[in-house]
C-alpha cells in the first residue's frame, strides 16, 4: 500500500483454521484409543457391558465378589481432564461394594468425573447424565463400633445401605451429592453443588443443601 496506509483488518476465513480444528479433533480421537484398554480391565473384573461403551481417560473400576456393574449400550464414562468443558478433577469411580450390591446404568448414560459407589443398589436410567464431579452414595461407609471405633467392613457399609434410583433423562448438576435412600424421578435437575437427601419427583429441580424441590417442566401425564 502506498503513503504508509495501514491496511484494514480483515477477520480470518474458516478455511485457515481448518488444520488446527482438524488437529484438535484428531486428537479427541486419539485420546478415545486407549477405551479399549479400559473396556478390557473391566471385564476382567467382572463389569457386564450391554453393548458399546465410550471411555476417555481410565476410570476407576471395582467389582466385590458377589456384586454386579452393568453398564447399557452408549454409556460414556468420561474420566480425562479434558473430557468435560469444567475438567474432571478426578476420574470416574464406579464401585460395586460388597455382595449383592449392584450398579446399573442404563442407555446412553453420561458420566464426567463422577463417584457412583453401590452397596445396595444404584440405578439410573437411560439418557441420564451427570455433571462433573457428582458424587452418588448408597450407604454411609464408616459406622461406629465400639466405644469410639470406625469399621470400614463391607458388611457393615451394606447394613447401612438403602437404595438409590434415578430416573431416565434426568440431569445431575457439577459436584451435586445424592445420598442413600434417594429416587429421583424422570426429567428432574440437581442443581450444581446440591446435596439431594429426600426424593426428588420427576420434572422438577431439586438445589441447595439440603436441597429443596419445586416443579419446573409439567410431566406428560399432566
């Protein structure tokens, strides 16, 4: 340009970022890669899986003799820091505690982060998903022994333990807690950081600690 004209801006075209868009999504791939490693390990330690199964990161993986885990076909399981846009800060924990205890997750369940820990039951229902780092407990395993003791036996744990059921296409918020004994029901939400202690019926939201429910989609049946 002449006379020392600045030159005017010019936004870049979707074609110049095509090599680090493609990159980035041959990378997601890659990271995917290693999930059959992980389907592996937990066959090998007696999860049952219902048809394909997408990991990103290892899990943590756990199956008391005895018990069951059974994962449905579509479940993603989600344990990688960058499997989630708020990260994972820890991998997915998904425990099968002690005999007769089992955790089943239906169709296409989605899991970030998250600790399910069963030793009664946990279900969930299909289209399910979890935030990062939501946390589901069934028992309260520590009970006190003694005068002043601690037991940590699966025994005591599965004394304790009262189930919990999730219904189908429900949402649980990041870092949300569900304690034992709970139901939620169809389409409900957990709000981020709830601490769920009571049932929480179908289409409604459920947040705070202890978290309180109100209605907010009007069911089908309605």
């Amino acid at each position: 340009m002449d006379g020392g004209e600045v030159a005017p801006y010019a936004p870049c075209s979707m074609g110049e970022h095509s090599a680090a868009t493609w990159l980035g999504a041959f990378l997601g791939r890659l990271r995917g890669w290693p999930g059959v490693l992980w389907r592996l390990e937990g066959q090998l330690k007696g999860v049952e899986f219902e048809g394909r199964c997408e990991f990103l990161g290892r899990p943590l993986l756990s199956v008391a003799r005895g018990s069951r885990i059974v994962l449905g076909d579509g479940v993603r399981i989600y344990s990688a820091t960058r499997a989630n846009p708020l990260g994972c800060f820890q991998p997915c924990v998904l425990r099968a505690l002690g005999p007769g205890a089992q955790l089943v997750l239906g169709r296409g369940v989605g899991l970030s982060g998250t600790v399910l820990c069963a030793a009664a039951s946990i279900e969930v229902g299909e289209g399910t998903i979890f935030g990062s780092g939501a946390m589901v407990i069934d028992n309260d395993f520590h009970v006190a022994t003694g005068e002043w003791e601690w037991s940590e036996e699966p025994a005591f744990s599965g004394a304790s333990a009262r189930p919990v059921k999730i219904g189908r296409g429900a949402f649980i918020g990041a870092r949300a807690i569900v304690l034992k004994g709970v139901t939620i029901g169809d389409r409900a939400v957990v709000g981020a950081g709830a601490v769920v202690t009571k049932d929480v019926p179908a289409y409604h939201v459920a947040a705070g600690n202890p978290a309180q429910s109100q209605p907010y989609l009007r069911s089908k049946e309605a």
